[in-house]
C-alpha cells in the first residue's frame, strides 16, 4: 500500500516550538515584577479550592502523603516529566534508527 | 482540572467513581484487545501515556496571570479512543494523587471524568469527524489536542458547579469557568501545537501503524 503521508519540514517544526516557547514567555512578560506575593502565577487548582471554601463547605479528607516540601514537590514533578520523556525519547530515537536501516 | 483532596461530598465521589470505574474498565478490556491484534501498538499506548506523563506535569503560566497544567489527552484519543485514554489517565491521576498530593483518592473518579473521559471523547469526536471530512490528520489533531484540553475544564467546571451550586447554579459555573476555562485558552493552543508535534513524527516514523490502527484520514492511507 502507498502512503501519502505528508510530514513537515525541520524550519515548520521549529517555527511551531518557537510559538509554544512565545505562547509561555509571554506572560511573564506581560506580569513582569508581580509575583505570589500579589496574587499572580498561582495555581488554577488551588483557586478553585479557595473558591469552594468561600461557600462555607469543610474538606472532609485529605492526602495521605503530601510532600514535605516545595523542593520535594518539584522534584517529583521533576520525575514525572522525565519519566514522560524517556519513554517518547527512546521509542522515538529507536523507530528513526529503524527507519535509516531500512 | 485537579479536584483537590476531600473537596467533593461523598455522593458526588461516588457518582463521578462509578462512571469512571465502567469507562476504565471497558478501556482495559480494548486496550487488550488492541494488544492482541496489533501487538506493534504497545509502543504507540506507552508513548500516549508518557505524552500525558509530561503535559500534566507542566504548570505554565496563562495570560490571566494564574497557572494551569495541559493535559496531553488528545493524543492517545486520535489514536486509541477515549476509554483507552481514560485508563492512560487514571494512571497519571494516581501518580499525582499519592506522590503530588494534586488531585486526591476521594475525587479520583471526578477527575478522570474529566481528564480521561470527557476531554478525550470531545478529542475524539472531533478528530474523527475532521479526518472523515478528508481533512489532513496534523490539522485534526491540532483542534482536537485543542478542545480535548479545554473542555476537561470545563467538565472540571461543570462538576464542582454541580457539587456547589450556591448561590445558584449558573452563577457557580461561571465562577468555575472563569478560574479554569479562561485561564486554560493559550494552554490549549500550545497543547495543540505539541500534539502536532508529536504527531507529524509519529507520521514520519510509524505510517503503518497508524494506518493499520484507523488512525489517519482516508486520503492519507
């Protein structure tokens, strides 16, 4: 069977990055010198919780664990990225060796 | 779109629990399935997995000057489904749950109703009605990488607006929506773009087995 895949040039997927890299820049442009302290850059999940604690509702239950602390919590949030990018680094980089091969 | 720890009453948990444990179940029973007719896909169901393991570890700030987390699930929507993606999600889910303390055992059926299910079932609605349409597989994964994120959202929005409709419903939703929905619009996009990524590569090295999987638009197979 043919394919008629059509795959992009390297300048279109770099073109693509850089939008991503301006799409996450741009804020922290745009909010430069504002930071925890004045209520920017937190998290949308937190404020949701602050939210539902407005309406008066109690938290019946909470995490069994919780990291100790804001380093231990990057660093595991760390491990979930790199687990992530090992596992599409090596099925990528071996499908491109098998593909040079044949 | 993390519902934090003990933050549902209970009927809710249970409602949201049910729903989620059939859907994951029914993902587990396909995800075999797939196994068993095309065992080269193991590779694709891991790299799925791993694009949500990356995604949803990644807080970026938004335009509103808050900070979310894409979710990488319309990815493994386009090429498994949404009940295969919501298996994917529950293990990305658990992981935050136990070491993260993000999310919590209590509102882990909300929460992969909303990551794992809705999200990924909007993805692929519309990535299969946009291939249908002959248009390029890159260009449907874009919108559906893109609505599938936005909309686990909003369903986030919709559930707890449900669970605290005070002082009513709609003013609720909107009070959701507004933390959520609008803080998430250029995290999608950039989803979108990643998703594209990901996917013209995987077009580049794999064409077969995305064809084999029905995963490509008619014109491209």
């Amino acid at each position: 069977m043919k394919h008629k895949v059509i795959i992009m040039k390297t300048s279109t997927l770099l073109i693509l990055a850089a939008v991503c890299i301006i799409l996450f820049v741009a804020p922290l442009i745009m909010f430069s010198g504002h930071g925890e302290d004045d209520g920017y850059f937190g998290g949308a999940d937190d404020a949701a919780g602050e939210a539902i604690e407005e309406s008066g509702f109690e938290p019946w239950f909470s995490s069994i664990w919780e990291p100790p602390s804001g380093e231990i919590e990057s660093l595991l949030f760390a491990l979930q990225a790199a687990i992530g990018a090992i596992i599409i680094g090596y099925f990528f980089g071996y499908w491109r060796g098998q593909g040079k091969e044949e | 779109m993390h519902i934090m720890e003990g933050y549902l009453p209970l009927t809710w948990c249970i409602i949201w629990f049910i729903i989620s444990f059939a859907v994951v179940a029914f993902g587990i029973y396909q995800i075999k399935k797939i196994v068993d007719e095309t065992p080269e896909s193991k590779a694709l169901l891991a790299v799925s997995g791993a694009f949500m393991f990356i995604l949803s570890s990644l807080k970026l700030p938004s335009v509103t000057g808050s900070c979310s987390h894409p979710c990488g699930n319309g990815l493994g929507a386009a090429l498994f489904g949404p009940a295969v993606t919501a298996v994917l999600a529950t293990i990305v889910l658990l992981f935050q749950a136990l070491l993260l303390a993000h999310g919590g055992l209590t509102t882990l059926g909300a929460n992969i109703f909303s990551m794992g299910i809705v999200g990924p079932f909007v993805a692929w609605i519309v990535y299969k009605g946009l291939t249908k349409a002959n248009i390029a597989s890159t260009i449907a994964i874009f919108f559906a990488a893109f609505l599938g994120d936005l909309l686990t959202y909003v369903a986030t929005s919709f559930q707890l607006a449900f669970a605290f409709p005070a002082p009513t419903f709609s003013e609720a939703l909107v009070k959701f929506l507004v933390i959520f929905a609008v803080t998430q619009v250029p995290l999608a996009i950039g989803e979108g773009i990643l998703t594209v990524i990901i996917w013209d590569r995987l077009k580049a090295y794999k064409p077969k087995l995305l064809d084999k999987l029905g995963a490509l638009a008619p014109n491209e197979a």
